[in-house]
C-alpha cells in the first residue's frame, strides 16, 4: 500500500497525531508527507483511518 499528500493538505495536522510513525509536518511547505514508500502492513488500518478521516481529503492510498 502507498500513501501520498497532495496539494489540498491543510496542514492541520491531524494525520501526524494520528500516525507520527508515518506522517511528518514539514514546516517549510507548511504541509504533511509519508515518511514511507510503502506503507508498512502494521500501520495500513491507521493510514486508512488518516485518510477517511481528513478533512481536506488530501491523502490518497494506493492499494
């Protein structure tokens, strides 16, 4: 499973409370990015749960 952030995170952050094990605020671009390349299968349900979750869907999973 892949994860990307695009263009339409808010950067409020709730991805990163959420799963800090995969998602980083980077306070330049003032948005979050995935840590991984593929997600590892352990934190898949939480990453869902990010995704569903977000308010500007801006997660998108790739299964």
């Amino acid at each position: 499973m892949k994860a990307t952030i695009t263009k339409q995170c808010m950067g409020d952050r709730h991805c990163n409370n959420l799963c800090p094990e995969v998602f980083e605020y980077d306070e330049d671009q003032l948005l979050s990015i995935v840590k991984f390349d593929e997600i590892p299968a352990h934190l898949e349900d939480i990453v869902r749960q990010a995704a569903a979750e977000c308010g500007a869907d801006a997660i998108e999973i790739e299964e």
